[in-house]
C-alpha cells in the first residue's frame, strides 16, 4: 500500500467519489430528458424491437442453413446407397433371390421386426431373419434327431420280432428304403386280407384269456371275502369287550395302480360276449390288451418296475384295505372303528394283535366253519405266549384260537398257566432239577393237576 502511495501525485487520483458522483449526475440527467420527450422513448422501444427481430432471423437463417446442408449430404449418401443397392441387384445371382422376399417377410413377422423402410434397416432386418433362420434349423434339426431316434427304436423293434425276415437289414434310417421295399412285398402278397382272420383268431383266444384271467383274479378276491366271512363268524362269538365283538371288514383300496388295473381289464373285455365275430374286435380293443399284456411281460427299459407292479396289482390280497369294527352285540351297531392301534391302550393293542394273529391264522389255513371233520391243517406253535400281555387279553386269544378250531402248542412260563390252563388238554413240562440236563415230561390236564396236588400236599405234612 506505501509503494501505491509513491505515485499518487495529486488527491484527483484518489478522489473516486467525486468520479461516481458526477455518473449518477449524468445519469439522472439522462432520465430527465428521456422523461421530457415520449417521443424520444417511442423509438428506443421500436430499436430494441427491431434488434430482437434481427437477432431472430438470423438465428433461423442459420437454421435453415444447417439443415439444407444435412439434406444436401442426406441426398448424396443415399445416391451412392441406391447406386450400390442396384449394382448388387444387376448381379446375376441376385436375381433368384427375389422370388425369396416373401419368405423374409414371414420370417421378419414371426420375429416381430417390421419391413426396414431405410437402407440402415437391412442391416438389423437381416440380423432379426438370421436369428429367425438359425431358430428354424435348430427346431428341425431336433426333431429330426427325435423322429430319427424313434424311427430307429421302433426299427429295433420290429427287428426283434421278425429276425428272419429283417436279417439284411439295419436298424438306422439309411435302411429305411429296405423297410419300404418289405412293406411293399407284404401289400403285393395282399397280407390284409387276412386281417379279419386274425382279428377272430385275436377275439377267440387273447379276449377269452383276458377274461378267464380276470376271471380267477375275481374268484380270489371272492375267497379273501368269504374267508373274512368265516373269521367273522367266529369272532362274533368271542366278547371282545362285554357287550361287544369284533367285526373284520374288507373294503377296496383306494390305490391308483390297482383300481386302474381292474379297470382296464374291465375295459378289455365289454361288449365282446354275445356280439358277432366281425364286430367284436376293434383297434381299441387291440391296444387295450396289448397296453395290458405288455405290462405284464415287461416293457423294454421298465422291466424291474413292470415286474413290481405285476406282482402288486395281481396279489388280490392287495385289492383291500382290512380294518376292524368293534360293535355293540345287543343291536348290531359300531361302537369304535380300528383301521390301525394308534392311540389305543396296552390292552386294547393286544386284543387286536391277537385278532390280527387269529385271522391270519384261520385265511392261512383256509378253516372251514363249522364242518365236523375237516382236512385243513390247524396246528400252530406259540412261542413265549402271552408273557407280557394282561389275563384278560390272553383269554381272549385263547377262546378265539378255540373258536376257530386251532390246535395249539403253547411255549409259555409259568407264571400264565393259571390263565392258561382252563383251555390245556395235555401238559409236556420242562425241568432241569440238577442243573445238568433238562426234563420232558407229557401228562394230560388231568394228570398234572393230580400230581401239583400231591406235590402241594407234600409239602405241607412235610412243613
């Protein structure tokens, strides 16, 4: 600020408020003669006007320069375009291709890409018809593999089933017209006129085994009915609970597998009894048995699980869901319904084993009710019986095995024979009295009650 102060000769350098103030002055000056003459301020206003509609046309002149020089070059660019584009037209190749411009359309629709209306539409008009194109082959490409594929199984196939007469032949698609030729000779040698014949001989014989096959499969489900029947008879003797006895019951199963099993072999066989031989085959009737026969034998690649669901679907056993109804005696009505023991008592768990057990027994042995003399084999080993289970339940088993007729051996401790022993008609107790070799000893009921006796009274004169 000294050095400024240097060459400041006169207080005119410094005095800046006197410069300011003689502007405002001027100023001041200014705006009493523009105020003095309206006229004066009429044409500033015109002026400026005039300046803004200059500037305007300017702009808009340059404007339009600007876009007359991109048309200008918007032309010759698409002159040399057109110049090309007929070049490649007047090639001799191109011009086949023409009739081809409709395909590219259809193509261009299922793309969803409009027709290009300018030349730098081709290039992605192009893009969208090759991946189009590329889709195509693709699709076709796969299903000529998968029609190749069958074609070959089922080539396979017939191989397998007529080697002598497909001996020359391969199983692939280059020996299709080998195939051909064979098909050609069997219509030549009027093969179809047999097809009626073979239809009745069909009718005849596969219908009628079907139905001979259903048949039995029902006479079995019939037994397993009447078998429950015979059980039922006996337990409608025993009191399951005072009052009330135990009623088994047979019902059919919801399984998918069986019931479209027995459906199909149903669907087999109606409509053909009765019906005339021309009439009663059909190609439906054909590949309902065959779907069912082939099933049966094992399809190719199935034959584990064909052979699981034969064995499933043809145990008759398995047609049924067996449960168990517990029922007032004095009017016939259910008191509980027992499809498994869930949530039932000690008791009640081993009233059921033991009905189960009995049923089993009497279905094994094929017991026939209330017949005098008998063939059927009773005889049935218990082993450890009834240890665990409570006095009331033994005795339930034991007058329902004597109900069903059953002959029992019972291997039992001793601490149940006096539960026991009301139904025992011969005794063979085990003893081991020196520890070195054991005892067997064969007495009727009535023996071992003499000797128990003495043996008590022994006892106590010895007492």
């Amino acid at each position: 600020m000294l050095a400024g102060l240097e060459v400041t000769r006169e207080f005119a350098d410094l005095d800046w408020q006197s410069t300011v103030n003689r502007i405002e002055e001027l100023k001041a000056e200014r705006r009493q003669h523009e105020a003095a003459s309206a006229e004066l301020a009429r044409l500033s206003r015109e002026l400026e006007t005039v300046r803004e509609q200059i500037s305007d046309a300017e702009g808009a002149h340059g404007e339009v320069q600007h876009r007359l020089g991109s048309v200008e070059a918007e032309i010759a660019r698409a002159g040399r375009i057109r110049d090309e584009a007929s070049a490649t037209l007047a090639e001799p190749d191109c011009e086949p291709a023409r009739a081809r411009f409709e395909a590219i359309a259809d193509l261009l629709a299922q793309s969803r890409q409009a027709l290009p209306s300018t030349a730098e539409a081709c290039d992605k008009a192009e893009n969208a018809a090759g991946e189009q194109i590329s889709t195509l082959i693709d699709r076709r490409t796969a299903r000529r593999t998968v029609l190749g594929n069958k074609i070959v199984s089922l080539m396979g196939e017939f191989r397998g089933q007529y080697p002598v007469e497909t001996e020359e032949l391969d199983a692939a698609v280059e020996a299709a017209d080998g195939y051909r030729e064979l098909h050609q000779r069997l219509t030549d040698d009027d093969l179809p006129r047999f097809q009626q014949q073979f239809k009745t001989y069909l009718n005849q014989n596969t219908i009628r085994d079907i139905a001979g096959f259903q048949s039995q499969l029902n006479k079995q489900a019939e037994v397993i009915k009447a078998r429950i029947a015979t059980i039922n008879e006996s337990l409608v003797g025993v009191d399951y609970n005072p009052g009330r006895y135990i009623r088994l019951e047979a019902q059919p199963t919801p399984h998918t597998d069986v019931r479209d099993f027995r459906s199909d072999l149903r669907a087999c066989t109606e409509g053909t009894v009765g019906a005339e031989a021309s009439d009663q085959y059909s190609e439906q009737k054909f590949l309902q048995v065959s779907r069912i026969i082939e099933r049966l034998r094992g399809r190719e690649g199935q034959t584990e699980a064909d052979r699981k669901w034969t064995r499933f679907v043809t145990d008759v056993r398995n047609w049924f869901i067996f449960t168990a109804s517990e029922r007032y005696r004095h009017d016939d009505t259910e008191y509980e319904h027992y499809a498994d023991s869930a949530g039932k008592s000690g008791g009640q768990k081993e009233k059921l084993a033991y009905t189960i057990l009995a049923a089993s027994l009497a279905y094994q042995f094929k017991l026939e009710w209330g017949a005098v003399k008998s063939r059927t084999f009773r005889f049935a080993v218990i082993d450890e019986a009834f240890g665990r289970g409570s006095d009331e339940s033994t005795r339930f088993a034991l007058e329902l095995f004597g109900r069903l007729g059953l002959q029992l051996l019972i291997v039992t401790p001793l601490q149940k024979i006096h539960v026991i022993e009301p139904y025992v008609s011969a005794v063979g107790f085990v003893d081991n009295p020196a520890s070195n070799y054991s005892r067997l000893q064969t007495l009727t009921i009535e023996e071992y009650h003499a000797r128990r006796l003495a043996h008590v009274l022994g006892q106590q004169e010895a007492a």
